[in-house]
C-alpha cells in the first residue's frame, strides 16, 4: 500500500472532531460552491447564446447571397439565383438549404394607424419557414404559415406579435399594404399566422412575411430573380478541431495574396484563445461558397448584419470566463491556506517522519492526498448542486426575464457534458498543482525543532 495515502487517510479519520474538520468543511465547501456556480454560469451562458443565435438563423439562416453594389436602399440588386449553390446544393455538403428571398418597404395603412414597415418575400421551398421543425416553428406563437399557391402568389402574410397588437389586428383579419413604387400599389392580405422573437430592433417591429412571388411581380422581376439568397448550414460538417488549428497556425486568417475577395473577413481576427467554432464554420463556409459564384455576387455572415447582437454575446461570453478565473483564484488560495493549516497542526508529525527517515516527497504526499480528497468532495457536492439548479431551471422555468431586454423569457439551459467535465477537469487539475506550493514548507523544517514543536 502506499504509505503517503495510508497516512493521510488515517489523518483525515482522525480529525472528524478537531480543528480541521472545519477546516476541511469551509474547504469543501468553497469547491463545492465554486464549481456550482461554474456550472450554471456556462450552461445558462450556453443556453443563451444558442436561444438567441436561433432566433437570427430562424430569420436570416447563416449566411447571405447578394448581389454587390454601393446603394444603401432597403431593397436589393435583383440577379438569377439560379447558380450552382441554388440548383446543386449537393455539391456544397456543409449546406443544408437554400432559400430565396428578397425585401420590399412598405406601410400598412387602417383607419387609425399608419405603420411603416419591410415586407420579406420567401419562396416555396423556404424549408426553413414553413416545416417543423426548424428555428422559426419555435416563433411562430399564433397560426400557421404562408401556403403557397401553384399558380399566382398567396395572399397571405404572417405578422408580428407587435405589430399586430399596433394595428389592432389578429389572425383571420385582411390588412392593406401599400409599396413605395411609381406607380404606387397597393395589395389585400390575409393574417395567417402572428410570430415572436422579442428582437424588436431588428425582426419584430418592422418584418411582416409573405411570398417572395408577390414581390416580383410588384418589382417588374422574372420567376429567377430575387434579392438575395439565404444559406443554411449543417455545422456538424466541419471539423472543429481542423478549424482550431488553422486559428492557431493562421490566427483566423487563411487568405492568400493571391486570393479574391468573396467574404468579408472580421476586423479582428480570431486567435487561438478567442476561438468561437461557430464563427469559424461560418467565415470558412463562406469563403468555400465565394470561390464557386460570379465576381458581382458576395456572401454575407449573417454575424456581420447583426454585429451588434454577437458583439454582445461574445461579451456575456467573455464575463463568464472573467468568473471562472475568479473562482479558480479564489478556490486556490482557499486550498493553499488549508494545507498549510494542516501542516501547522501536524508539525510534530513531520518531525517524527523525518526522524525515521521518511524522505521529504513522501511527506509531502500526506498532504497533497488529504487535499485531493477534499477536492474530490467538493466535485462532487458541487456537481450535485450546480447541476440540480440547472435541472430545476430547465423543467420549471424559475428564472424569468424580461424578454425586451434580453430576447428571451426565461434563463434558457443548455446542457453539455463537455463543458461540464472540462469544468471538473479543470478545477481539479488546477487546485491540485496549487497544493504542491504549500508543502514546500515541509522540507524546510528541522526534525528535532519539529518534534519539540508545540
């Protein structure tokens, strides 16, 4: 048997009345709730991230297809959408669906209220939208979807739940919407269905969707034209490991002098510590899609439209990495001023150890092992109670928010048993290196001062 680990744990059965067993309790405890608090700050971090991202996808998917050009109008440059990307998806195996799309500002007009709006086309095969499941179904609170016709273009339109609200309208109901256009036209749609992201900024108090057909035929366009395409992918795809290691050879940057521009690339590149798998499947999706189409079309991130919102995340992302650090220091230092407690208190018994012969890394393995033990009782405390929490959020919905401030109702849950074990992994690998700086002071002390030592 080894004697070190032989020794301590007739320490720690020996201590369950004294001193250091409170000691060992406020040692325990700190990890526990250390950990705890880890846990639900990643998951809950996760959660919102991922309830946010889908709510964009659901509208904007991952990518975008536009014609280039220096005009800063809401309605886009019609082309042929008929390129490779659109008729072959089959050849881009990380793609997948591709939609059509374009926008059309308008207003709706009652008796009461005249409400500036941006009417968005979106054809039949607009997966995305009208089968479930699928990010939008989750915000579609009211109805159903578009049916689109075999001939002409449906007469039907889906709102938002503020803007319906504004107009004093529900589903069933006709509403008028009036074009900016010479002439200026004017059409009779039906509600059919009432969705909710509480993006209101960017979705909610502007969109209204309906078929893309309709906005052709306004514009003067053929059956192949739209205003862009939009591109979702399939990010299991792509090898997460192959992305992080082009970051840590490249820094984010593969681009060549050689290389055509098709993809806007990020001011700031990703290192290695920086590395978000998602915006990396995005930017290298984007540039293998740019490679395959004409010099007049460009693809748009759609992290690049709404900067603003995964600035924003990239910054809850950032706060919850500050709070691990904190808690790594402060369970650390916890872990230091116990052993070195337990040192204290044992002096005699180093003193004897000594004296028999006891080499000074035998002496030292009393210690590290009773602080292993007390780490691997606060893991598991702390996996207990960090993980309960997050259960009892995610069936229960406790934590409400208020969804025009943060987008979503509640505190959202996403559960990863990597994150978690990475979190075990780390704590305990962290505070067991730190244990070893404490019993330095073992092999600085004298066997005969030690013995006398009171």
């Amino acid at each position: 048997m080894n004697l070190s680990y032989f020794i301590s744990k007739r320490l720690r059965q020996a201590t369950k009345d004294s001193f250091a067993a409170i000691i060992h309790r406020i040692a325990v405890a700190s990890i526990a709730i250390g950990l705890a608090a880890a846990i639900v700050s990643f998951l809950v971090m996760q959660g919102f991230q991922t309830a946010v991202k889908n709510k964009i996808y659901g509208f904007s998917n991952h990518l975008l297809v536009t014609k280039l050009t220096m005009s800063n109008a809401v309605e886009e440059q019609p082309f042929d959408f008929h390129i490779e990307l659109y008729d072959h998806p089959e050849r881009f195996p990380y793609v997948k669906h591709v939609q059509a799309y374009s926008h059309k500002a308008g207003l709706i007009k009652t008796e009461s209220e005249v409400l500036g709006i941006i009417f968005k086309g979106v054809g039949r095969g607009s997966t995305n939208f009208a089968q479930a499941p699928n990010y939008f179904s989750d915000n579609l609170v009211e109805g159903r979807f578009i049916h689109f016709t075999d001939s002409g273009y449906a007469k039907e339109v889906v709102l938002s739940r503020i803007i319906a609200n504004k107009i004093d309208a529900k589903v069933g109901d006709d509403i008028i919407l009036h074009f900016f256009q010479n002439p200026p036209r004017y059409r009779k749609l039906k509600i059919v269905g009432l969705y909710e992201t509480n993006l209101s900024d960017y979705f909610d108090g502007k969109v209204l969707l309906g078929d893309l057909r309709m906005v052709q035929q306004l514009n003067g366009w053929t059956r192949n034209e739209a205003g862009g395409l939009e591109v979702t992918l399939d990010k299991n795809q792509f090898d997460e490991f192959g992305l992080w290691k082009k970051a840590l050879t490249f820094g984010g940057s593969t681009r060549t002098e050689n290389d055509t521009i098709f993809f806007e690339e990020e001011e700031e590149p990703m290192s290695v510590f920086s590395f978000d798998a998602d915006r990396a499947a995005l930017d290298e999706a984007g540039k293998k899609i740019g490679y395959s189409m004409d010099y007049d079309l460009g693809v748009e991130s759609v992290r690049d439209r709404f900067i603003q919102i995964f600035e924003w995340l990239d910054l809850v992302k950032r706060q919850v990495r500050i709070l691990l650090g904190i808690i790594l220091i402060v369970i650390s230092v916890n872990m230091v001023s116990v052993i070195l407690i337990l040192v204290m208190e044992r002096v005699p018994m180093v003193g004897v150890l000594k004296a028999l012969g006891a080499p000074n890394h035998t002496i030292r393995s009393v210690f590290v092992y009773s602080g292993m033990s007390l780490v691997a009782k606060g893991l598991f405390i702390g996996n207990a109670i960090g993980l309960g929490l997050c259960f009892l959020q995610d069936q229960f919905k406790i934590m409400k928010l208020n969804p025009h401030d943060y987008y979503v109702s509640y505190v959202p849950i996403e559960w990863s048993v990597s994150t978690i074990l990475i979190l075990n992994i780390l704590i305990f690998c962290t505070v067991s290196l730190v244990l070893i700086l404490p019993t330095r002071f073992i092999t600085k002390v004298n066997p005969i001062n030690a013995i006398r030592f009171d």
